[in-house]
C-alpha cells in the first residue's frame, strides 16, 4: 500500500510516523521467535522517505513560526512596556502637577497670611502716627488756649485809653464806632 492509496492518507510528517507505528505494530511475530516478519517493508520505507522529506519543510516552517511568535511576543513586549512608561511619565506628570498645585496653595496662603501681617502693621502704625499728631496738635491747642485766656484777661484787666476827639475807632464810652461799650467784650454775646 503507497501513501496515495486508500482512505488513511497521511498528511504532515507526524502522521506518516503515526502510520509506520501502527504498521509495526501490526506486525507478526515469527512462530519460535522473537523476530518478526514485515510484509509491508516497501510501505514503511515508502512512508518514512516521505516523513524525511517533510520534515525539512516542516521543522523549517515551524522555526519560521516560532520566530514570527517570538518576533510578535518582543512587540507587544515593546509595546506594553511603551504603554508602562507613557503611564509611568503621566503619573509624574499629574504628580508634579499636584506637587505643583499644593506649591502654589502654600505660596498663596503665606502670600496672604504675610498680606494681613502688613496691612494689620501699617494699620498700628497709622494709628500711632495719627495718636502722636493729634496729642501734639491737642497739646498746640491747649497752649494756643491758655495763651488766648491769658490774653482775654489780660484784656479785661487793662482798661482801653480814651479816644482822641475826631479821631477814628472810637466812639465816647470806647466802642469802636458801633456805639458798644469796650472794643474786646465778648462776653455779652
């Protein structure tokens, strides 16, 4: 029986060794013997020249296979590791950018916190330039006041000269020419 006949036609290499297998398998044992005869010898040569010769473009498009399998498996290495990075790096990024963000909130708090130290300073400040000035303006005043009192005394205690007949200013009882007497009498206002 040849490889082309019947209905168990061996396709790849493993199946022409599978059919040699059972044809040895199926052979029979010499009576008084160990040996076996093989009627078949022409078949199981026939078989295994066949095998032999496949198996050359078998093994060779297997490597062929496991090379592509190998060639794929370092692509998707490659890129899993490309995704691994690019996710590492936005990581980085969203954890400068916090980094960042919590940066920017403390600066802005000490910004503000040190904006009311100096508003709350130059307020002090202003109030006691403005304590200092308004005492020394109290204490002008009070000088101008004692110095208008005495003066007033001063006044009501001196008496006025008689006017000059004709003169200008004064009138008989020495009222300037509204015929009041005393030229510096506030008090009867």
């Amino acid at each position: 029986m040849s490889i082309d006949e019947g209905p168990l036609l061996p396709v790849d290499t493993e199946g022409l060794i599978r059919r040699v297998i059972e044809i040895i398998d199926g052979t029979r044992a010499l009576p008084l013997s160990s040996s076996v005869k093989l009627d078949n010898k022409d078949e199981v040569l026939e078989l295994l020249e066949d095998a032999c010769q496949r198996l050359p473009d078998e093994t060779r498009q297997a490597r062929w296979m496991l090379k592509e399998r190998d060639e794929y498996l370092a692509k998707m290495q490659r890129e899993g590791d490309d995704i691994v990075q690019a996710a590492r790096l936005q990581a980085e990024r969203m954890v400068q950018r916090t980094e960042i963000v919590r940066e920017a909130q403390s600066t802005a708090r000490r910004v503000v916190d040190d904006a009311r130290d100096e508003a709350r300073r130059l307020r002090l400040e202003a109030e006691d330039y403005c304590d200092q000035k308004l005492a020394a303006f109290e204490i002008v005043l009070d000088r101008t006041m004692k110095t208008a009192q005495a003066g007033r005394q001063k006044l009501q205690v001196t008496p006025l000269p008689p006017a000059e007949p004709g003169g200008i200013g004064f009138d008989d009882d020495g009222a300037a020419g509204s015929g009041e007497p005393g030229f510096f009498d506030q008090d009867r206002f």
